[in-house]
C-alpha cells in the first residue's frame, strides 16, 4: 500500500475551507458564537465569515471568568463587558456584504457607562438602513440576582434604572429597533413604561422581572399606548399595586407570575386583540379573592386560553354564576389550572366548564409537594362551594387531563361528573406527579431517619389505617402504576352510566417502572410517622 502524498493530505484537509461563503455561513449560523469564534481562528480564509453572519446570538456568559466560589463583583461585571463591547464592534461592524436577519444580545448594565454605551452604538450601526432585521433582543442583567439569594434593595434597582435609563437615552437608534426588551432589578418611576414603549418603536416582547412599577411598588400603573406594537407583557415578581391596560391594541398575552398588590393584578380597558392570559401566584393573607366576570368582561368573547397557576396555595378566584362568566368565555378553547392543593375537592371547577361552551381541552395540574407546604403570609387554604347547575351538558370538550393524579374516592368521583356532563368527551389522561429535587431530598431524609428506629410490621399497617381514616399533611397517594391498577381504575371510572366510550390513558409509556422504590419511600412515611408519633422521637 503506497502512503498518500502530502498533496493529497492537504487537498483533503482543506476540502472544508474550499466550500463557498454561503455555504460555510450556513453551517456557522447553526453553532454557537464560541463554536464561530473557534473555527474562524483555524485558518485566513475563515477570519472574514464572522463578520458576514446573519443572525446573531451573543450572550455575555462566554466573556465571563469562571469562579469556583461563584462571587460575581463589579470588577467582574466590567471585565467582562469591556471583552463583550470589543466582541460586539467586531461582529456587528457594519457590511455591505450581509444583511442581519436576527441579533440577541445578553448583557450586563454595568457601572462603567462606556461598554454599554459601546454595544448600543454597535447595535444602530449594524441594524440602521437594514430593513431586513427582523428580530432584535436584548436580555439586560444586573451583577445581583434574586434567583441566587441576592436580592437587591430598592436604592441598588434605583441605582439600575439610572444605568438603563442612560443607557436607553445614549441609544435611541437601537431602542427603536427593538422586537424584545428583557429587564430584572429596575425601580422604575412613574412614567417610565409608557416613555420606554414610546422609545422602542417596534418592541412586540417586554419581560420585566423583579422589577418596582411605578412609586416603589406603591402605585396603579397605567399603560395608555395606542400607537405600540406590543403583543406580549410577561410581569414576574414584580411590586405593584395593579397595572391598567388602557389602550394596547395589539397585545394578544399577558402573564403575571407572583404579584404583592391588589386582586386582580391587571385590569383591561381596550385590548382587542388578547387572546390569552396567565396568572401564576400563591395566595397572600391580604389579597382578597376576585370575580373573573368583572375582570374579563373587556376581554369578553376574545380570549381562548386562560392559565390559573395557584402554586399549592389558596384557591383566588370566586367561583360565580356561570351565566354571568359565559360572555367572557364564550370563545375559550384551552383553560389550565394548575398546582391546585391536592387536598381540594374539584367539583368547584365545574362552574367554568358550563361558562366555557367552546371549551375544548381541560388541564388540570394537583400539587403534591412536601416542599411547597409554607409560605410566609399564606391564605388559609378551604373548600369552594360549586356554583354550576345541577344538570348541563357541555358539547365541546374533548380532552381532560390530570396531572397529580392519585386514587382517591373524591377524585375518581368529580371525573366521573365531568364524564356525565361533556358529552361529546374522546379522552382522559391521568398522569402522575413528578416530584421535584426539593421533595426527593425530603423523602431521602426521612428514609435515612427511618433505618435506625426498625418499625414493625404491624406499626406500618397501623398507621396506614389512621392516615387514610383521619388525614394528615404528609398522608402517602398511590398511583395506579401497575396495570392491574390501571384495569381497576378505568372500570370504576367507566360504571355509574358514565361514557364508555371514552378513551382513558393512565401514565406515560413506560410508566410503572420504579413502583417498587415509590412504594417503599410510603412505607418509610408510615413507619418514620407512626414511630414519632407513639414513641415521641419528634421527627416529623
């Protein structure tokens, strides 16, 4: 065998580079910036590429030292801007050769002005005249992070929003380019939300978290912008007391995750376009429920997905007549209603169901965390009284679906009501809970706690017995994880003059492996229960 010439190996090791601009381009815009950066250091012919890049992802996290201690200082912050503002004129400098397609760009408002200064004038050079971009994101940080336990204090969101503010009047260019404006940490004044939607000309996304509305938090935030573009406004962990949309014509979505003011966060004035609307928060003492049909009677006929995420807290809605809630949900398709506490008796949602005649997919998600037992201000939690007919029949709904399922009497009862009621039902899905870290480190505690007290036979079948007789917050539930389980479940299910026609899925493919471990973490609860319990060793 004769060995291959040098020619030949080098022919082959360039064949790659050999390829056209468009082509290696094509490739490129697939990878990430490291991965660009790296392969245009491999050769001449593949430094210019780069620049020549139509859609753009830079995120600040590649510029970013690694610490093993995670300690995130200014000093930090503005070493690692200056690297990402030299980045950032480099690929965004302007071409006449490519036209910018997409720019997302993840960065730090930092307490040196110049780099952040430095990435917008970038920005207006690389997308002014460029009609073709189509999408242009900015998600701005701040060195603190609540999510990490580093919760700023509302003089340090002050000192923020003068950054932003610096920053968003040094660039106009760029901010009127914008398509989506992702905030956190910014103690906003009054004014500031419609001057920023006024400034960003274009802006269809805005993403504000941990932010301060208006007066410290203190204040009915108005929106009034008839002329802007927006179409969706996330709002998550923010301070305010209730935010107004008075006019935005074309937002079809709003999401409040975690509010502190009023019941309900937000109200609507002329919003034609919305169509969808989530509200996720854990019930506070102060926050008294509310009524949906006043809330969405703007909204009336136009939405078709609602989100109730209650975290396993207090249910914070009124359940009401359904004749009065129908106009506003007359045109609903898909309604969520999710982390309901596990021990609440569902027949109080039925009353949506017969407000909702076009209603055609029913998720409902119950909450069985250990983890999520308190909250620092908590509503009592209590039974809701139903308030739908005794006898409707609903033509619409197709799918019901239970996250968190367990065999429970009480359950297994409300599904059969809804059976009865939506007659033209095609399918059921019961799945079960997925527990989270934050429980599996609980159930290994009490497992560990459990090896030393060696319970009994007999005291584990004793306090199965109290448990499902008298309740307790930690009582074990049982999925039907075998199919003996699951051919149990559908007969009860399908007896008592309920459709059997319909279809009821239990689990996911593959579901039912690891029931052993399940079951043996709920005798680990019974036997660690019983044995504090009687013997006073005071684990639980």
């Amino acid at each position: 065998m004769q060995p291959r010439s040098s020619s030949t190996g080098k022919a082959c090791r360039d064949r790659l580079s050999a390829l056209p601009d468009h082509i290696l381009l094509y490739i490129l815009n697939d990878l990430g910036l490291r991965a660009v950066v790296r392969s245009s250091a491999l050769s001449r012919r593949w430094r210019h590429i780069p620049p020549l890049l139509s859609d753009l992802a830079i995120d600040v996290a590649d510029f970013m030292p690694r610490h093993d201690d995670g300690d995130l200082s200014p000093d930090t912050v503005d070493q690692a801007m200056a690297r990402y503002a030299h980045a950032a004129r480099r690929l965004l400098a302007p071409s006449a050769e490519r036209s910018i397609r997409s720019l997302r760009l993840r960065f730090y408002l930092s307490a040196e002005p110049y780099h952040v200064h430095s990435v917008g004038r970038a920005i207006a050079d690389a997308v002014d005249g460029c009609a073709g971009t189509e999408l242009l994101e900015l998600d701005i940080l701040t060195e603190l992070d609540p999510g990490t336990g580093r919760a700023p204090t509302r003089r340090q969101k002050s000192v923020f929003r003068q950054r932003f503010v610096s920053f968003r009047d040094a660039c106009p260019v760029a901010f009127s380019r914008l398509t989506r404006l992702t905030l956190q940490n910014i103690d906003f004044a009054a004014g500031d939300l419609p001057a920023l939607l006024g400034a960003c000309e274009r802006l269809r996304v805005l993403s504000l978290s941990h932010c301060n509305l208006g007066g410290g938090g203190k204040s009915v935030v108005e929106i009034d912008a008839p002329q802007s573009q927006l179409v969706d406004l996330e709002l998550r962990s923010c301070v305010y007391r209730r935010v107004d949309l008075v006019r935005v014509p074309r937002l079809r979505r709003v999401c409040c995750n975690t509010w502190y003011g009023d019941n309900p966060p937000v109200r609507f004035g002329c919003v034609p376009q919305l169509r969808a609307v989530s509200l996720v928060s854990h019930g506070r003492s102060w926050q008294a429920p509310f009524a949906m049909t006043d809330w969405l009677l703007p909204a009336a006929g136009k939405l078709s997905t609602l989100t109730l995420d209650f975290l396993d807290g207090a249910i914070w809605i009124k359940p009401e007549d359904p004749k009065l809630l129908s106009p506003a949900f007359s045109n609903m398709r898909d309604m969520f209603l999710c982390n309901i506490f596990a021990e609440a008796d569902l027949s109080w949602t039925l009353f949506v169901l017969e407000a909702a005649p076009s209603l055609k997919n029913l998720y409902i998600t119950l909450s069985r965390h250990e983890c999520r037992r308190t909250y620092k201000g908590s509503a009592a939690k209590g039974a809701m009284p139903e308030r739908a007919s005794s006898s409707f029949e609903h033509h619409g709904l197709r799918l019901l679906e239970i996250v968190g399922y367990a065999l429970d009497p009480i359950l297994e009862r409300y599904i059969k009501r809804v059976m009865e009621r939506a007659v033209c039902l095609e399918r059921i899905r019961l799945l079960p809970h997925e527990p989270c870290d934050r429980c599996s480190a609980e159930r290994y505690r009490l497992w560990e706690a459990l090896q030393s007290f060696h319970p009994t036979i007999h005291e584990r079948e004793l306090v199965l017995t109290y448990m499902r007789v008298a309740g307790h917050p930690y009582r074990p539930w049982e999925y039907p994880s075998t199919e003996r389980g699951k051919r149990g479940t559908r007969r009860r299910l399908s007896t008592d003059g309920a459709c059997s026609s319909v279809k009821i899925v239990i689990g996911h493919i593959g579901e039912g492996k690891g029931g052993a471990t399940r079951q043996a973490e709920v005798d680990a609860f019974l036997g660690l229960y019983i044995l504090s319990r009687n013997r006073g060793f005071g684990v639980i």
